[in-house]
C-alpha cells in the first residue's frame, strides 16, 4: 500500500488557503462592512419573525381539522423555518433594494452571496426531508451543504483537485478520497431511490385484492432485494469500481456463513419456503406449544405472533418449520369446538340435545351452518355424559370467550328447564362407638 501525497498536494493545500484568506479579507473591507451589518439586521428580523409567528402559527395548526396529512407535515416544516425563512426573504429584500440605489455590483455582493448560502442550506433542509433515516438525513443534510457552499464561493474545482490527490494505490485499484466521496454520495441517492420505488410497489402490491397475503410479503421482499442489490451495483460501478474484486470478498462471505451464521442462513431460508408453501400467512391463527394468537406479519428472521392478551411474540422461522404447528384457519377459517357436560338420569336426553344445541345456536358468533349437535358419550357414574358441537368461522377472535358464551347461554336454557347438573356426591355413615365390639 503505497500513499500518495506529492509536492503539488501541499500546493493545492497553500491555494486555498490563500483563496480562503483573499474572501476573509474582502470581509473586512469598509465598502463591505456595512453589508455585514446589513446581515447582522437581517438575522435580528428573522429571530423577531421567529418569535412573533412560530406560536401563532402553532394555535392556528391546532384549529385546523380534516385536512390530509402531508399539507399539515409541510406546514410543521414551514414552522419549524420561519427564522431561515425570513431570514432569505429580508436579504433578498434589501439586496433587490441596494440594486435600485447603486449600480455597482461591489455595493451588493456580500448580501447576494449570503442570499444564494442561505436560500441553497434551506432547499437543502426542505429536500432531506423526504429521507425517512435519520442518519442518512443528517449525512444527506451536512454534505449537500458543504458542496452547495463549495460550489457558491467558487472552490468546487480545487477541493475536487485536492481531494483527487489525496489516494491510496491498492494493488491495481487506484483508491482516491474523490472516488470514495462520490461512490458514498451514488450509493445513497440510489438507496434513497429504491427506497422509494420499493414503498411504491409495495403500497401497490397491498392494494391487490388478487393476490395472497403470502405472495404479497415474497413479492415485497424479492422487489427490494432485488431494487437494493441493483443501487449498490450502480453506486459502484458509477465510480469504476472493479466489480470482479468482489469474487474473493463474496468466498470469504460465504465461508462465515458456513461456520458462524448458521442459525440466521435457516431462518432467512424457512422464511422463504414458509412464503413460498403457503403453509404460514399474515392473519393465520396458530397455536406453537403454549402461544396461541394469530401472524401480525412475516419477517425475514422471524414470524411476529399476537395474542389475545396484546404480548407479541417473535418466533424464528425455523421453529415453525421444524415443529408441529397447529394453523386454525390454513385452507378454512371454519373452526369446530367442543364442550362436554352432564346431566342427572331424570332428565329426558332427547330434550337435553335439543335444548342444547338450541342454545348454542343462540351465541352470536356460532354459526347455524352446520348448525350445532350434541351427541351422548356415556353413562358416568352419576350423570349421562353428552359433547356439544359448534362451529364459529372467526378465531382470531378468541376461543375461550366464545366457549364460555355457550356454557353461559347451555347454563340458562337447562335451568329454564329444570334439568339438574350432577355432580359427584358421596355418602360418609358414622358408626356408633358404644357398638363396636372391645378387644
């Protein structure tokens, strides 16, 4: 690894320096003062500005009601800039103004060159909005001011000479502090990019009725890694970036992945044949061992399983592979359940079916087709043991309570009905101890 730093390096280092000196310089001049005070008093209007309207302006965002979301975002970012924003509008103004007073372009330059800084630094923080990140924002943000301000003051050239100079020889590969800056700058436009257009097709892809919950996730998936794969090339390859050096990086990738990443490589792998089977999709409810609840989503590594008690858990793709996993609503969503009773031998069975199946029927979430039966399972010791059937065609929404419902609404009918509900009863006799035999 060989540096590069030659004589011409220092030369372009002492360039602008001087040039940096030569703009302070002209800073302290007498025709240039007063427009330093000129600027100072526009940084006074917009703090005042600032003071006056960001309250105002917050009560009238208040009052506002049933507008889209996106007109009240812009005007939250409008609020939050009112001292930059008036402070371009008072330059500008007295830039317009001194124009009309002096035809000598010396008399305005310092305003107009601050006029251009501001009005640039605040495009700048209105467009990195739009990067969700927040890291890739503020990097977004801070590099996108220093060449907006670099490209203002005319220095541009030079510290893309300067930064040029500055590389590293790696081998055959010619490594410059400039290729390594605009690769970093390719790479995150065109992530920004994808990002984009992955959220776009994905909203469109959620709209279609037509396609399955699980292809709808492995379309999503597969169109970002396909969209992320292809800015990273791009980003690369803008720069002259050897792409084939990549062979020897890619072998010592998969050689970790052999040893250190097996777990993640199954999961990624069960994630894809879970999608691709069918067997597991958002909305399914499942029971795993002790969860019970229905897929909020499907993730890469791992299925997210809500309960109905709100606890979120996250189980790895492989669990549900390799395990037994009970799926209530795989090829239907129609659920049979059962509920076991008994009743006295006094009672009428024929009537007993009937009413119970009359009364589970009455449960609002059990369906009438198939409609509900009770069958008799035996002769107990102290009852006729019957099973109750029903079925319900949404359980996402809980199998316990709506039990609970029909043993409810069983309870009342085989009360209104005089028909007892047995229970086991034992009969304890005292032996007098007077008449016990002695020894």
């Amino acid at each position: 690894m060989e540096s590069i730093l030659d004589p011409e390096t220092y030369q372009q280092l002492q360039l602008l320096q001087r040039q940096f000196g030569n703009f302070i310089y002209g800073l302290v001049q007498p025709w240039r003062l007063y427009q330093v005070a000129i600027i100072v008093a526009c940084m006074g209007f917009a703090q005042l500005a600032s003071l006056l309207l960001t309250g105002r302006m917050n009560d009238w965002m208040r009052s506002l009601e049933n507008r889209p979301k996106w007109q009240l975002r812009v005007l939250v970012l409008i609020n939050q800039r009112i001292r930059s924003i008036s402070f371009v509008v008072a330059l500008w103004l007295m830039f317009l103004l001194i124009s009309q007073l002096t035809a000598f372009p010396s008399r305005r330059y310092l305003i107009g060159l601050v006029g251009e800084l501001a009005t640039a630094w605040l495009f700048v923080s209105f467009a990195s909005r739009l990067i969700r990140n927040r890291s890739a924002r503020r990097i977004v943000r801070w590099g996108a001011w220093i060449f907006v301000t670099l490209n203002i003051i005319n220095l541009t050239d030079a510290v893309s000479d300067l930064l040029n100079r500055i590389a590293i020889d790696i081998g055959d590969v010619h490594l410059s502090a400039l290729m390594v800056l605009k690769a970093g700058v390719t790479i995150i436009a065109a992530i920004v990019a994808a990002r984009a257009l992955s959220s776009l097709a994905a909203t469109r892809i959620n709209a279609n009725e037509d396609i399955s919950p699980s292809m709808k996730v492995l379309s999503i998936k597969a169109l970002q890694l396909l969209l992320y794969s292809i800015a990273v090339t791009i980003g690369l390859q803008s720069v002259g970036f050897d792409m084939t050096s990549l062979t020897v990086l890619s072998g010592a990738i998969g050689l970790g992945l052999g040893f250190g990443l097996q777990k993640v490589v199954s999961n990624l792998v069960s994630g894809i044949i879970l999608l691709l089977d069918k067997s597991i999709k958002p909305g399914d409810v499942i029971s795993l061992g002790d969860t019970f609840g229905w897929i909020s989503s499907l993730g890469a590594r791992y299925v997210s399983v809500l309960t109905r008690n709100g606890t979120e858990y996250l189980i790895p793709n492989e669990d549900l592979i390799t395990n037994r996993v009970v799926n209530w609503s795989h090829s239907s969503d129609l659920v049979r359940l059962d509920i076991n009773f008994g009743v006295s031998y006094d009672s009428d069975p024929h009537e007993v079916k009937r009413l119970a199946a009359a009364a589970a029927e009455r449960v609002p979430r059990v369906m009438s087709n198939p409609p509900p039966v009770c069958h008799i399972v035996g002769f107990g010791d102290s009852s006729v043991d019957l099973i109750l059937r029903f079925w319900i065609r949404d359980p996402s929404k809980g199998l316990t309570n709506v039990r609970g419902d029909v043993f409810l609404s069983l309870w009342d009918a085989l009360h209104a009905a005089k028909i007892d509900l047995p229970f086991p009863r034992r009969d304890v006799v005292l032996l007098n101890q007077s008449n016990s035999p002695t020894k």
